[in-house]
C-alpha cells in the first residue's frame, strides 16, 4: 500500500507508475483500484507540479471516465437484477392468484414459497443498493469531469477548442443526469426554490448574523454576507446536481 504523503516524486516516475497500474485495474473491471491509483497519483503530480497544472486536469478526466465506465457496468448489473426481480414478483403473483382461499400444505411447499420471499428481499435490497452506487459514479464522472473543465479553461482559455469541447461534455452530462434524477424523485430538481442550495439551517444562521449586524449599524453587503442577488449559473447548477446526486436515501445506513 502506497501513503502518498509520506512520498515525493521529484521526476513524475511513480505517478506515471500509477497511472499505468490504474489502466490495466481498468482494462480488468475493478474500476475502484483503477481510481484509487489514480487519485495517488494526482495527489503527487499535485505536490510536483501544483494544483492548477494541466497535468493535473487530464488526471481529472481520466478519473471521470474510469467512473462512467464503472456507471455502465454497475447498471447492467441493475438490469439484471430488476429483470430477475421483476419475475420473482411475477411467479409470487401467479401463486397467490392460484392458492388464493388454499392452506398451502407441505413442508416443501411452504419452504419453497418463503425462500421465494426472501429471494425477493434480498434482490429489492441490491436493486435499491445498485441504484445509489449508480448515482453515486454520476456523481463522480460529473464532479470530476468539471473539475477538468475548471482547469482547462485556467490553462487554455474559453476560446480554446479543448475547453469548448470540455464545457459541451459537462453540461450535456449535467442535463442528462438532471433530467433521470428528475425523473426519479418526480420533480424538477432545478427549480427555483430547490436552486436555493442552502440548508433551512445555514438559512436561519445568515439570518441571525444579518441581523446582529444590523442592530450594530453594520451594512452586511459591506462585508459580503447580505442575500445572493444573481440566479445561479449553469456550472453552479452542475456543482447543485453533482451534491443532489451524493445524498443518500433514508434508512440506506451511514
């Protein structure tokens, strides 16, 4: 196991190690190795080169497309096992409908009818656990892939062909994702009181601190800390859809 912290790489020799490491873990499907590597090898081309290298933008892109191939597998996954879901129900439908008012009777009957039961559990289970894992990669590809954005537009300018093609990728990515979480929670995610991204919490703690400024005779705008004015832009919403996309549904455990 590799700390990075406790590592320098003055001539890039093990970072390009990692990296390599990281596309063959990849090309073999264990995608969380692949990015593991990658992300010790951004942290020491971090501490070389800087932050704001480009260097450090294609190892963002290349752990945004570790992540979307890790998405396409873990949803196939999810295919086959709403397909195999979807008959389990199917054949617990058909025994109700032809024992309705029958006492099954037999041991071997009622095994068979509880083990269907728990098959459909524990199947329900993995589906709702795919489903987070998927949002999770989106969560990521979008993240990371921004991220890439951010720095090549710093190295290259808004003008540059890269950056153009970067900032396409990542707002066609943001709309998708926007639309099928949309579509999953039955709302707009984007609408204008879900925009306002701020928790009822960090709402009432501004509040109070516009208030104590006031009572002071301190203008909050002076200071920066009066409300937002301006609607958020669109790579703001990408930053909203990429934090909508981590949270976890409710009783899914730490």
């Amino acid at each position: 196991e590799i700390d990075v912290e406790d590592m320098t790489d003055a001539d890039g020799a093990i970072a390009s190690v990692l990296v390599a490491k990281s596309e063959l873990y990849s090309a073999q499907g264990d995608f969380d190795k692949a990015v593991e590597c990658l992300t010790q090898a951004h942290g020491l081309k971090e501490n070389q080169l800087g932050r704001d290298d480009k260097q450090i933008g294609k190892l963002f892109s290349a752990l945004g497309t570790i992540r979307q191939k890790q998405m396409r597998h873990k949803m196939e996954l999810l295919q086959d096992v709403q397909a195999t879901l979807e008959s389990a129900i199917r054949i617990r439908q058909e025994i109700q409908d032809k024992t309705e008012g029958i006492v099954l009777k037999g041991l071997e009957q009622e095994k068979g009818l509880e083990q269907l039961l728990r098959d459909i559990a524990n199947m329900q289970d993995k589906k709702s656990t795919l489903e987070f894992e998927v949002r999770e990669c989106k969560a990521d590809v979008l993240d990371f892939m921004n991220r890439a954005r951010k720095n090549t537009l710093l190295n290259l300018g808004e003008d540059h062909v890269e950056t153009m093609k970067i900032t396409k990728l990542v707002t066609n990515l943001a709309e998708k994702f926007a639309e099928e979480e949309s579509a999953r929670v039955g709302r707009d995610i984007l609408d204008e009181e879900t925009l306002d991204s701020r928790s009822p919490g960090k709402i009432k703690s501004a509040e109070e601190t516009q208030a104590w400024l006031s009572k002071r005779g301190i203008d909050p705008d002076e200071f920066g800390l009066g409300a937002p004015t301006t609607a958020p832009s669109e790579h703001d919403k990408t930053d909203i859809i990429v934090s909508m996309l981590r949270v976890k549904p409710k009783g899914s455990g730490p």
